[in-house]
C-alpha cells in the first residue's frame, strides 16, 4: 500500500501521454470531469486527484461518456488497491445494470482472497461479464499500473491486457437462450463507455478512444 500511495503523483506527468497516438482522442483532460457524467453516483462519485481519475474506495457508481459510440477502440491505464473492482461499460445506455443493459468488461482484481471460490469464469478480469471468459495470469499485482486496450468492431469484442490478448469473441457465438435473455445489451450496437464503480479504491489515466 505505501508503494501504491507514493506513486500517485507520477501518474500527473503522464496523463496526455499517448495523445499523438494517430485517430485517438483523448477522452480525460487531468483536470476535471468535462465531458463524463455520473449516474447513481456513491458519496463523491469520481474526483480528479494529481491529474488522475479516481473512484475513491467511499465513492462509485457509474461516470459516462456524453458522448456515445459505436465502433471503437478504447486505451486506458489503471492501477487498483487489493481487491480492487471496477468496470468498463461499452455501448451502455444511462440507466438500468449495465452488465446485462449494454455490456460491462470486467476490472478486478481475481486474485485477491476476498473472491477465493466465489468467482465463475466469467467474472475474471477482462471478461465480458457472465458472457465470456477471458484469459488469465496478465494481470499486474495491486498497486501497478495496468494498460489495456478494449476493441468493439461489430459483433467481435477484442480485449488486450499489458500487451496480451486475453479475449476475442464474436457476440453471435453466444447460443445459450438463457443468457441472450439475460442479456438484452448484447444486441446493442452503440452506447456510452462508462467507469462502473463499485466501492473501493480504482484510479485511471491516459484515458483515449479511436472511433472506428
């Protein structure tokens, strides 16, 4: 936890690094939360703290895009405390579980000894919750900076992790009745991408997306 704390304020030098990137816009200013809204917000919500996004561990709910896309890709850094859980929802709408209403790839930290034996395959870090299951052992330890990339090109959802590729789905081949009516945002083609917090310490930076 001290290395955690200690190095927030490198995360202030680097916010706008990847801002050359060709076709990406950045979607976080470092500053304040210009262009996000907050929807069933927690305590303070989301704060901007040494030019980073922060869902503090007494905050939460979900901060949105105003803007909403289809097809995309979407680069972000994040670094979580022990246990830390969070989510990225793409093609969400403003209201209802954005798990089920649009589509929520999961931030996690699996490992962690909270969620020992309570986890199915696809509640691991980077699945599309209760749908896929993405890859395991890419995951850096509490307290490191992660960065990955979330691709949504039609009906194929592609997810890399520090580098790896750890799912690449494509949403038709999801058959089971039960879980398409569970479901309904799987058929979504466009939507908000939102930070889905939920109650502990998650921070976030170099926030981009390419519209495809």
């Amino acid at each position: 936890m001290r290395i955690f704390w200690t190095a927030l304020l490198t995360g202030a030098f680097s916010v706008f690094a990847f801002s050359a990137e060709p076709g990406f816009v950045s979607l976080f200013n470092g500053k304040n939360l210009n262009g996000w809204q907050l929807v069933n917000g927690k305590g303070p919500g989301y704060i901007v703290k040494n030019g980073l996004l922060v869902c503090p561990a007494d905050g939460g709910g979900n901060l949105f895009t105003d803007k909403e896309f289809c097809n995309f890709v979407f680069r972000f850094e994040f670094r979580f405390e022990p246990g830390g859980n969070n989510g990225v929802g793409i093609r969400a709408p403003l209201s209802g579980d954005i798990a089920y209403q649009g589509m929520e790839i999961q931030i996690l930290d699996h490992d962690h000894e909270r969620y020992k034996g309570r986890l199915k395959p696809t509640q691991y870090h980077g699945s599309v919750y209760d749908v896929f299951p993405a890859k395991t052992g890419y995951l850096k330890p509490a307290g490191e900076w992660n960065s990955e990339e979330i691709v949504a090109d039609g009906r194929r959802i592609k997810v890399t992790l520090n580098g790896a590729v750890i799912l690449d789905v494509n949403l038709d081949d999801m058959k089971d009745p039960a879980v398409l009516a569970k479901h309904p945002g799987l058929k979504r083609t466009g939507g908000h991408i939102g930070f889905l917090g939920h109650g502990t310490l998650v921070e976030f930076r170099n926030i981009r997306v390419k519209p495809m």
